[in-house]
C-alpha cells in the first residue's frame, strides 16, 4: 500500500473493525493470578443523580463522638462500619445536573463547549486489576435514560450504557449455555482474532512507509489492538470454565418506574449476588431519580410530582415530606444490604469486611442545583470507620482524594486519579 493510497476514509475503515468489538479496554497478561491479593476486595458504587435533603444527612459536629444525623439513625446498627464525609466535591464540576456523569470521573468543565468525559474509577480499576474475576466491572442503572447517562466512561471518555434488567444480569452471570452455544461463542470469538490478525499485518506494513509523527499515531493504534487481543484471549479462556451455581431463583424484572424502591432493592441483591458468586469485584450503580416520574412511597401512596421537581422543593412543605421518607427508604436500603454483607461469611471475614459501598451524589442541594459539599458515605472494606470527616464546607477538599484511597485500598498502585491532590489515610486501614 503506497502512503499516497492510505486514505483517512480507509484506515478508520480497518480502525471500524475493532470499534465494533466488544468494550474491551486493556488487559494484563491472561489470568494473571500470580499478582492478584490474597484478600479478594470488592467495590460498589452508588450515586443517586439527585442527591439527598443535606440537613438531614450530615451530622452537625465532626469526629468519632458525632451525634447520628435523621438519616444515618437508619444505619446506626452499623455506625462502626462506615463513614460520612462532608466538604468533599469535584473542583470545577459544576453546572447543575450536567454534572450527573462526572461523578466518577471528576472530568472538569461538563457544560463547556467541546467538553469530552474521562475514564472513571470503576474502569481505571477493572484496568488495573486485570482479568481476576469473569466480568471486570458491572454497570447497573434504575430507571436509568441508558443512552444519556453512566456512571462508567471508557478512558476515551466514552459512555457505558448501564444494565438495568436483573434477568439478563442473572442471566450472563449463572445461566450456562448448552454445547453448541459454547462453541458458536467461541467460533465468534476465534473469528474476532483473525480480523486483528489481519489489521496488525496491514498496519506493519504500512508503517514503514510512514513518517515520525504518523509511525507514533500508528504505534498507538496498534497497541491499543494489541490490549484487545488480550482480552479476546481472556474472555476464550473464561468461556471455557464453568459459569457458578446458585440457589437463586431467576429474578423477575421490574418495569415499572413507579416502583423505584423495589427496583433499586432488586438492583442491590443482584450486586450483592455478583460479590457473592465471585463474578465481579466492582459494580457501579446509576439510581436515576432525574428520569423518575411519580412513585409509589408506600402501597397506598404515591408521590405528588416526578422525582426532579420534588427536589426543587423550594422549601414547600409537602415536598419536603416526601424527599425526606423517599431519603429514608433509600438509606433503609442500605442498611438491608449492609446486613446481608454482613452474613456473609468469606474465609474468616464477613462479606462487608471485603466490600468497599460508596453512597453518594454528584448534587450537593439538588434544590439550587449545588455540586460542592457532596453527600458522600463510604462504608465497608475493613476501612477504619465510624467517624464524620468533615472538611471545609466553603473550601472542599477533592472528592478524588477519597477514590485514590479506595483505589489502594483495592491492592492497585495508584497515588493519583481525576483532580486528587492527595487521600484519607483517615479511613486508611
């Protein structure tokens, strides 16, 4: 091929090929167990898009002798098993709920012209820590708008749509194909290969006829071809191991959005059930309340607005009420979790000894459209909890500070992520 003839149209055309693959970031060598913790540890993370009431979440006063806020009393059982951390928030991530997809990038400047998002924490990680489990990461949604909102970016800052069936998460997780199926996977697979095989053929030839700059484009590309092949190569060999059993009955999905609390509960078991089964070590999950229409608070009641405009309360009353039960219900819920994580048993340790859970938002007072003094609550992860962290409310400290923290926590070498400028050795175990 003559450089005259590599035209932009043809090389994106061969470039299209392994676009169409998968998501497949990166990945170390195939099962690379020799570096993986003794100590499996996992990570969930839980945003709710419009955040929580901040009088009733944050305690008043700081320290390890803070007085449980209205909401953390629902969680009081386990005040020695998390954490709450105010004057935490992105710096320069502002712009109301176009802020909904930087929670876990902390990618500056969402409303600026051009803005393009980065790789979030659960990605960076599921990169870092290689192929240990079958799925790198899960990312899960309730009543989520899949095509506008993530909490899971790609490191090109691409969106990853979240799953929002249980049946179908149930599904990849337990439900074993038959012979046939196994093998027309495989074939798939095998046949994803030898498409990369002949890209890496073309573009070694082409490269010697290319100048600096375009040889070190080309040599991006290829690397980046390279990583895919690993993971082709990864998931083969996962293919051919058995998927785990479970006693679970398949989970009947739930359409409709008016059930959020429901629904946000089946999403938390199947979380659970993925840690449980060892199936991934890292979920990620988006509780869309901006997309909720009028719910159902109890049986016999339902909200007299949508989601988003309840939290633009303005001070009204009965607004007010409903955010504060529908607050209360949500933190029920965690509490409902934190208590089967702690059933658990994994080796000598409980479940939620092993499981880092942030709860938090990228809206400090959804009702001003407030991105600083996030509500932030981490808990789990044999971290050194029970205490209320609190930082400046009209200075924050960066909320990544907190993921570099975890990131380590994890067992991965990271000292930076987003906008750190540093970590909570606070929590630090």
């Amino acid at each position: 091929m003559k450089p005259r003839t590599l035209t932009r149209r043809r090389f994106l055309r061969g470039a299209g090929v392994a676009l169409a693959l998968p998501l497949l970031e990166s990945a170390r060598p195939a099962f690379a167990r020799d570096t993986e913790s003794p100590t499996p540890r996992r990570m969930l993370l839980i945003s709710n898009n419009l955040g929580v009431l901040p009088k009733q979440f944050f305690p008043e006063t700081p320290g390890r002798d803070y007085e449980l806020s209205p909401y953390l009393r629902d969680l009081a059982e386990f005040r020695n098993d998390f954490t709450v951390i105010s004057g935490l928030s992105h710096p320069d991530v502002d712009g109301g709920h176009s802020t909904e997809n930087c929670f876990l990038t902390a990618a500056r400047g969402p409303t600026k012209s051009g803005f393009r998002n980065t790789i979030s924490l659960d990605q960076f990680a599921a990169l870092r820590l290689g192929p240990v489990t079958r799925f790198p990461a899960f990312n899960l949604g309730v009543n989520i708008d899949k095509a506008n909102r993530s909490l899971s970016w790609t490191r090109d800052g691409v969106l990853l749509p979240a799953e929002d069936s249980a049946s179908a998460l149930f599904r990849i997780m337990f439900v074993q194909g038959d012979p046939s199926a196994v093998k027309r996977q495989l074939h798939k697979l095998d046949e994803r290969a030898s498409i990369l095989d002949t890209l890496l053929d073309d573009t070694r030839q082409v490269r010697r006829a290319l100048g600096r700059d375009d040889q070190s484009r080309l040599d991006q590309y290829l690397t980046s071809v390279r990583e895919i092949e690993q993971r082709l190569d990864v998931a083969r060999q996962w293919e051919l191991r058995p998927k785990p059993t479970t006693d679970q009955q398949p989970p009947r999905d739930i359409r409709d959005q008016k059930q959020f609390f429901e629904k946000f509960d089946l999403m938390l078991s199947m979380a659970r059930l993925a840690f449980e089964s060892d199936s991934t070590r890292i979920i990620t999950l988006m509780v869309d309340a901006f997309a909720t229409p009028p719910f159902k608070l109890h049986p016999d009641q339902n909200t007299t607005d949508g989601y988003h405009n309840l939290s633009h309360h303005g001070q009204s009353e009965s607004k007010v009420q409903q955010l504060i039960d529908a607050d209360h219900q949500q933190l029920s819920l965690l509490n409902k979790l934190f208590s089967q994580l702690a059933e658990v048993r994994e080796g000598e340790d409980r479940l939620l000894d092993r499981t880092m859970i942030l709860f938090g938002s990228n809206m400090g007072d959804a009702n001003t459209h407030d991105n600083t003094n996030l509500p932030i609550l981490l808990a789990g992860g044999g971290l050194k909890h029970g205490q209320h962290l609190a930082f400046r409310r009209d200075h924050n400290q960066p909320l990544c500070n907190l993921y570099v923290t975890m990131l380590q926590h994890l067992g991965i070498d990271a000292d930076t992520f987003g906008s750190s400028a540093g970590t909570l050795n606070e929590i630090a175990s």
